[in-house]
C-alpha cells in the first residue's frame, strides 16, 4: 500500500517525535509518592486532569523533567470528569490544543500517559467514532487505543501533536476522551 | 505536513469514502450488524446476524430506514445478501482482494461510521484473511477497507473465538455471481456426515501424506451425490478436488455453492487402501 511503503520511515520517524513532544506536556498526578493518574499542561499555566483522577484539595505533579510541584485543585466537575489544577511557575511550554472537531472518523491518535505506572507510555490508533456511547449521555472520541489506569487525565492528540481530548476511562478495548472543546470550556468557565 | 498527518488524512479520507456505502443491519434480537452496499440493489452480510428468513430492515448512511428481503446466504462462509431498493445510497469500490499482502494497513468500519485499524496479519486456511484488529460490537459483516478505502473483504467474527476474520471479497464475489446467474444461491452437498480423524503414520508414510488427520465417514444419506458415487460408512475423505480434508470445517468450506454441478474426485482411504471416487456435487433440497 503506498501510504505505508511511501512513508513508512518518515512515518516512523513521526510517532516518536510525536511521543517526545507529548511526553513534556503530560504530567504524573501523585499523593504521597502513590500515582494517581496522569495530567495535561494546559494553556495559561494551569493542568487538567480527570475528576476521578483528584479527590482531594491537593496533590503533587512530577513533570517530565523530573521536577515535583504541588499543585491545587481550583475546579472539578464529575459529570464532565474533569479537573482543574493551579500550578506554581514552572518554565514548560503548554500543550497545544486542536482546533474544535477537527478530528474525523480514522484520523489517528496518540495518548501519552503513565498506565500501570508505566512512565510516558505511548500508544496509538484511530478514531473509532465521536459520540455517546450507547443511545443517551455525552459525546466522546471513542478511539481504538489500548488505555490502562494511570492514563487517565493524560492527553489524546492528533497526528500533528496537537490536543484533541482528555482520556478519562477504557470502555472494553475502545478509550473515551472528553472531547477538547468540553475541556476548553469547562477551563473558560472554572476561570469564571 | 508530515507523514504521519498524511497517513492520518488518507485514513480519515477512506473511513469516508467507504463508510457511504455501509448499512446497519437490524438483522438480530440485541446487536445489530453491518452491511455493504456490494452492487446495485444487494447489500451483503454476514450470514451469522442475519436471523430472519424473509424480511429486515437496513439503515442507510443518510439515516434512511429501508426493507430489505433475504435473497440468498452462504453459510459456509459466513455470507448473506440481501436485496434492497437503495436509490442514492452508493456502491462500494470493492478492490482485487488477491493483491492483499500481510502487514498491509486496513480498516474495518463498521454502521455509523466507526473505524478500527489494523494490519493483515495473515492469510488463513479457506481463503479467508486474518486480521490484527478489533472488531467491536456490530461490526460483523461491515467492510474491511484498505487505505484508499477500496473493499476488500467482509468482516466477521462469527467464524472463530480466537481469530478476526474476513471474507476476501473475491470469495464474496462469487456468491453474489452465483446469486445474480441463477437467481438464488444453492447450497452445495455430498450428502455425508463425517467425524475427523489421525492418520497412522504407516498409513501417511505409504502414501505419502502430509496431512495429520482427515474426516471418517459416519453416514450417508441415500439418493444423495456421496450414495451415488459409492461412498460408504467408514470411508475416509483425504481430499475433494484439490483440497486437502484435515477436518469437517475444510469439507465445509470446499462445498461451495458454485460448485454445484461440478465433478469432483474424492481421495478415499477404504480398509487403508486408497481409492479415488468420482462424486458430482448435488445442490440440497431446500426446506418447506
């Protein structure tokens, strides 16, 4: 197939430039040395992570460099799981978002995150569908990627590095990622 | 761009283009499946979701409910067609599925669209392709798509627990050949039942067979094309044509339905001496 043969050191060459870039914007969540999950350097010095993720007022991030900083939960929403954190700062350039529904059925994806403890793992797939899964709820990127515990809160980017979701749960072998433009405005409004 | 987008555009792009052509077939109690606009009018299936004999009811791309009616099935390869009056809904590209190499990417799509992706990860026994991806729920019978979102193949997990599989479309092509040429697609038989069995060794080193096993013969229905041809209780079938029999699956699958009619040679082991039977497959009489 000529996608593959044409590209395929390019290509390769991509996916982990791709992790790397990821791996600096996604943060370990721990208390007291356990892990928690993972986290997202968000745009105006603040990360987000699933609600499931934080369950109480404060917790450690360890970047990817290494550094702890504390960090406070400002905002959280259950229906949505997500969760805002206010962070000391700490020089690392934010991650950049993708614009609003840009991914379609197919595109690829790539999540970084810390499953099973793993540090900085990376895996990779496509979009199997964006919507409720079911009949009722909310809309998610369903995506066929392998996720474990320790992704959750972790970034679902694009082919290009950019963010396109916040993993929040498996549903059997599919992934769930709250969408970017239920992130963003979950940010917008936290920051009232 | 770089590669990685590219890849990620023609995947989308072909998650698109093939998705046009997908049905969701509401053959079933609980799970629904997938279908494919194969031709003008004929939505193929897979045959294990389809539990209804006259009529279901399909769901087209533009969210069209539509009645369609049973035309024909095979079993023996998991394949059911079904005829529908499904004007602007296209028909899919279906690709040469000879050129299909393992490690080729592919997608499978299921009704809505949804996609999963995977690579081949090899050419199986009976012609079929064995895929490195997951099928989710109701996904059986949707197409598996190569990256330029040609069809080349049916997908199906009702064949194996331990496998993905799909029905290469050349092999879907020819049920639907058989269906168009004579209206309906007959079923092919010997009229045997028959039991798997190992070989002996002096047995496979005297005749120089490389097989392990092959199938006994437990019974023979009478006035059918085995009765006819002289096959008896205890025979054991080696090969049919030139297929090699190492179990019933492999009898099955070689009785396809547009061997009805054809003259076929059955290898046969009688008191451990070989003995080849001339043996026309019969079509079986249909129900009701």
């Amino acid at each position: 197939m000529s996608v593959r043969d044409a590209d395929s050191e390019s290509g390769l060459a991509d996916i982990a430039a791709l992790a790397e870039h990821l791996r600096l914007v996604t943060v370990e969540v721990t208390d007291a040395g356990a892990l928690l999950g993972s986290g997202v350097l968000w745009p105006a010095g603040r990360v987000v992570t699933n609600a499931h993720v934080v369950r109480r007022p404060e917790v450690s991030l360890r970047l990817a460099d290494g550094r702890s900083v504390r960090a406070r939960v400002v905002a959280r929403d259950t229906d949505v799981d997500l969760a805002l954190l206010d962070i000391p700062e700490i020089g690392v350039p934010a991650a950049t978002l993708a614009e609003p529904e840009t991914v379609r059925v197919g595109s690829f994806v790539a999540a970084v995150g810390h499953p099973l403890g793993v540090r900085g793992a990376l895996s990779t797939g496509i979009v199997c569908a964006i919507g409720p899964i079911g009949r009722n709820g909310r809309s998610w990127i369903q995506a066929d990627l392998h996720l474990a515990p320790g992704n959750s809160g972790g970034p679902l980017a694009d082919a290009a590095g950019r963010i396109v979701g916040v993993n929040s749960r498996a549903a059997g072998s599919l992934a769930l990622a709250v969408p970017v433009s239920v992130v963003a405005r979950f940010v917008q409004e936290a920051r009232g | 761009m770089n590669g990685l987008q590219g890849l990620s555009n023609d995947l989308a792009a072909a998650v698109e283009r093939a998705g046009r052509a997908v049905f969701s077939v509401a053959g079933r109690a609980r799970l629904g499946s997938t279908g494919v606009h194969w031709r003008p009018g004929l939505v193929v299936t897979a045959d294990h979701t389809v539990h209804v004999d006259e009529e279901v009811t399909i769901t087209g791309p533009d969210g069209r409910a539509l009645t369609a009616r049973v035309a024909g099935r095979d079993p023996t390869i998991d394949v059911a067609v079904l005829k529908v009056d499904a004007p602007g809904v296209p028909v899919a590209e279906v690709a040469d599925s000879s050129a299909v190499r393992v490690g080729h990417i592919v997608l499978a799509l299921g009704a809505g669209p949804r996609a999963s992706w995977g690579v081949v990860s090899s050419l199986g026994e009976g012609r079929m392709l064995h895929l490195d991806l997951t099928l989710y729920p109701g996904f059986s019978g949707g197409p598996l798509v190569d990256a330029q979102g040609r069809v080349v193949g049916i997908n199906t997990s009702g064949a194996s627990r331990h496998w993905q599989l799909a029905i290469p479309a050349a092999a879907v092509n020819r049920v639907v050949d058989e269906l168009q040429r004579r209206g309906r697609i007959p079923r092919a038989y010997l009229g045997v039942s028959t039991q798997p069995v190992r070989l002996p060794e002096l047995v496979r080193q005297r005749l120089n067979l490389d097989q392990q096993t092959a199938v006994i013969v437990v019974e023979v229905q009478s006035g059918s094309p085995a009765a006819a041809a002289g096959v008896t209780i205890g025979d054991v079938i080696v090969s049919l044509g030139t297929t090699r029999i190492t179990d019933p699956t492999d009898l099955k699958s070689a009785l396809r339905p547009d061997r009805v009619g054809e003259s076929l040679t059955a290898s046969v082991l009688r008191g451990g001496e070989p003995k080849d039977l001339q043996v026309t497959v019969g079509e079986r009489p249909r129900r009701g």
